[in-house]
C-alpha cells in the first residue's frame, strides 16, 4: 500500500470546523493536526484545506468527517464597528445561522461524525456578585447575548431522533479567552505594557475566564471522551474578579496597575448592551467539566498570566 493511503488509514480522525481560521480556531487546528488529525476549515475567504459554506451546502459534509466544531462568529469585540442594529444582527446570525447549518447537515448525513462540539458563552449566567453558576443551573434570556446564547446553544440540535443517537452534542460555555495573539489580552497588551493599566468600573465583578489551551484541550477532550456530551462551562476552576485579573496581569508583566477605567467610559465608547461583557461578570464553576475527569494546564489566573506574557 501507498505510504500516503496508509498514513490517511491511520489518522485519528478528520476534523470540519468552522471559524478554524481565528483566534482560538488557529490554535486548535494546530494541536489537532499534532495528534494526527485531518483537517477541513470552513471559511468565507478560499485556502487549502478550505471550504465556503456555501460549497458546504451544495457538497454536504466531507466524507469521513468524524468531529464537527463550530468557533465562527463576528468578532463582538472589533471596537472598530460600531454597536448597531446591523453589526448586531451580524453577531447573531453568524453564530446561530452556520450553527444551524452544521446540524441540518449532521442531521441529512447518512454518515454521521461521532461529536459535534459547539461554543457558546458565560453571558448565558445573569451578572451577579454572589450566586454561584453551574452548568445545571437554570438559565432564562434576559438580555442581548444571553438570548444569543440561548438561541446559538438550541442551534446545534438535530431534528430527527435518530441523529441524536448517532452523534452526541456538547456546548462549551467558555469564559474569556486568555492568550497572547487574539481576544482581551490583544486589546489590553499594550495600555499594560506601558503601565497604564488598571481595574474595570470598581473591579469587584467577576471574570469567568479560560486559558486559549485549555480550552482547545477541552474541545479535543471533548472529541475524544465518548461520555462527555451536553453542556460544559469552558472556565478555569479558580474564579477571579476583574482586579484579581488585572493585578495578576500587571504583575506577570511587572507593570503597575493604577488607572482604573470607569465603567461609564465604556458604555460610552462601546455600548451599553455590549459593555456588559465587561463591566459586569458572574461566578461561573466547571463542576460538570471537572467531574469528566479533564485536567486544566492552567488552573489559577497567575499562571495563565505567566504563560501569555511568556511569548
Ligand atoms: N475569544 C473569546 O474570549 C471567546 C469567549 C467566549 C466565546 N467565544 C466564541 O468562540 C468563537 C471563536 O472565537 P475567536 O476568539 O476565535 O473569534 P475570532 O478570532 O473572531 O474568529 C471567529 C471566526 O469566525 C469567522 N467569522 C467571522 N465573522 C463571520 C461571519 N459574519 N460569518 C461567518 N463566519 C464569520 C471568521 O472566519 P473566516 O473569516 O475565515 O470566515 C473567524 O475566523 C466565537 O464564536 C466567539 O463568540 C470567544
């Protein structure tokens, strides 16, 4: 047999994931493509390995597709586009219309991927300063983003009985992204970096986050532990608030951190509706994510910090 053939015959699987070409999608394609994995990034701009979601609909899934992930969706946070009803509309449907896709082609495969691992996020918890989140808590729409994760969350479903068989479903609810290329860090680096950092409104709320490789360590986990299915909190297990966040970041950069950015600036300059991502937070535990058995590189927010500064 061809070298090539027995190299394909011998992968752990094949990976489709859309918004593979993005902050956290980069570092997933690069660890699945460690392990052994082929991939297929669907993307709105053409590449090798790539395919449209418009060439997706017209072909169906590709054939021996054993994962889906969904990470695509329109930056919320490009402080260059303004918070209007357009640019919000975009927020939605990019998350909650190619979620939909992916299931309706799960759901008309005749071959079914395994898993198909979906992220939503923490705005699903209402903001509050003592209540304790977890994933069997109850969780009803009461503003913007939770109702888009309410919505992006109902997305991933299948239709037909028979598919939710065949392929389980789990929905990361992942807090922010910690890493040095993309996400919060990026907007905050360099006001930090020149020590002109500080806490958010009193920075008493709390800030469910996650580092970008134990997040990515969880999706694989998730594509490969077949009793992980359903919801998981994609947070570390030690819960910080926004001035725990930010003295642990300006000390892994040895910077001070003593200028505080009052909260009405930002619902100023960004939005009310939008701001809320950072002016308010919620304690969010991953008691289910723990009880799976997945182990967290970094658990406790100094040494997240530690790692992004590090590069
Ligand atoms: N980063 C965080 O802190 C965080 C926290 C919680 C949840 N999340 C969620 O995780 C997912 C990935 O986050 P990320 O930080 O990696 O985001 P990102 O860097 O902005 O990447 C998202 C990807 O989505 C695709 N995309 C953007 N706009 C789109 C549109 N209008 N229609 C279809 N696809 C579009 C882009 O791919 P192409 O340009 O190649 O099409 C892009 O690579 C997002 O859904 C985000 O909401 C992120």
């Amino acid at each position: 047999m061809h070298l090539n053939n027995l190299a394909k015959m011998s992968r752990p699987g094949h990976i489709l994931i859309g918004g593979g070409t993005g902050f956290i999608g980069t570092t997933l394609c690069k660890q699945l493509k460690s392990k052994g994995y082929g991939i297929t990034v669907i993307s709105r701009m053409p590449g090798v390995n790539r395919l449209s979601w418009g060439e997706l609909q017209d072909k169906g899934l590709p054939k021996g597709t054993t994962a889906v992930v969904n990470l695509a969706g329109q930056n919320v946070m490009d402080f260059s586009r303004r918070w209007t009803a357009g640019f919000k509309q975009n927020v939605f449907f990019s998350r909650v219309n190619t979620t939909k896709t992916l299931a309706g082609l799960i759901d008309n495969a005749t071959c079914k991927p395994e898993v198909f691992v979906t992220i939503s996020g923490v705005g699903i918890y209402k903001p509050d300063s003592e209540k304790e989140y977890t994933e069997e808590s109850q969780v009803t729409p009461f503003d913007f983003f939770s109702d888009l994760c309410n919505q992006w969350e109902k997305a991933a479903h299948f239709e037909k009985p028979d598919s939710q068989k065949q392929c389980r479903i789990v929905t990361i609810r992942s807090g922010v992204v910690l890493g040095r290329d993309g996400g919060m860090i990026k907007q905050m680096y360099l006001p930090f970096y020149l020590g002109l950092g500080g806490p958010v409104g009193t920075g008493c709320q709390y800030m469910p986050w996650i580092h970008l490789n134990d997040l990515t360590n969880l999706i694989i986990y998730s594509i490969e532990t077949p009793k992980v299915h359903g919801v998981l909190n994609g947070v570390a297990p030690n819960p910080c608030t926004n001035m725990e966040f930010t003295k642990a970041f300006g000390k892994a950069l040895s910077r001070p951190t003593l200028f505080p950015v009052p909260s009405f600036v930002l619902n100023c300059l960004l939005n009310k509706e939008r701001a809320v991502m950072i002016t308010e937070g919620q304690k969010v535990l991953p008691k289910k994510t723990l009880s799976t058995g997945f182990k967290y590189q970094y658990p406790d927010i100094e040494s997240a910090c530690r790692e992004v500064v590090s590069k």
